[in-house]
C-alpha cells in the first residue's frame, strides 16, 4: 500500500479559494489537484525570486506614486514653481515702479 502524502493546511482569502474552485471547474480537477497541478507548473517554469522582489517593489512604488497625497505633492510642487516665478515678475515690475517714482521725485 502507497504511503499517503501528509496533510498541508494553508490560508487563503475568499477571493483566492474562489479563483482555484473557479479553475478547477474548469480543468475538472478536485481542488487538490488544482492547487498541485498551479503548484507544479510554479515550479516547471521557474521561480526567480529577484524578479519577484523587483515587481513587488514596482507595484509598491506604482501604488505610492498613485496615492492622492503624493499627486496632491507634486501638484503643489508645481504650484509652487510657477509662484516662484510670478513673485519674480512682480518683484522686477515693483522695482521698476519704485525707479520711475524716484526719477519723477527727482524731477520735481
């Protein structure tokens, strides 16, 4: 008699449990062998752990750069930028008046 495989038990969410059953309705496989067979397969092609690492990272980063707070950072940013540059024109128009006042006290 074959030696029976020893019992796993793993978590997953409800969405998870809900796209192996959905698979395996497909593959008409228990949800044993679903979860073997995607193990399996996991394994036939590879699992390169940097990569994994380096798209984490990538998701984490596209979902920060998304986040209302940093686009609101850089809409002030940008904000502050074109300000910037409106208080130099203003400065230079001021000091342009302040010299033609001075030049019409001076005339007088």
């Amino acid at each position: 008699m074959k030696n029976p495989a020893p019992d796993m038990k793993i978590r997953v969410s409800p969405a998870m449990r809900s796209m192996i059953e959905a698979a395996r309705n497909l593959s008409g496989r228990t949800l044993n062998a679903e979860i073997v067979a995607r193990l399996e397969w996991s394994f036939d092609k590879g699992y390169d752990a940097e990569n994994e690492t380096k798209a984490a990272e990538r998701s984490a980063l596209e979902k920060i750069q998304a986040s209302p707070v940093i686009r609101l950072e850089k809409q002030i940013i940008a904000m502050d930028a074109r300000l910037e540059g409106e208080i130099e024109a203003v400065q230079r128009r001021v000091e342009e008046l302040e010299a033609k006042v001075t030049a019409l006290i001076r005339t007088k």
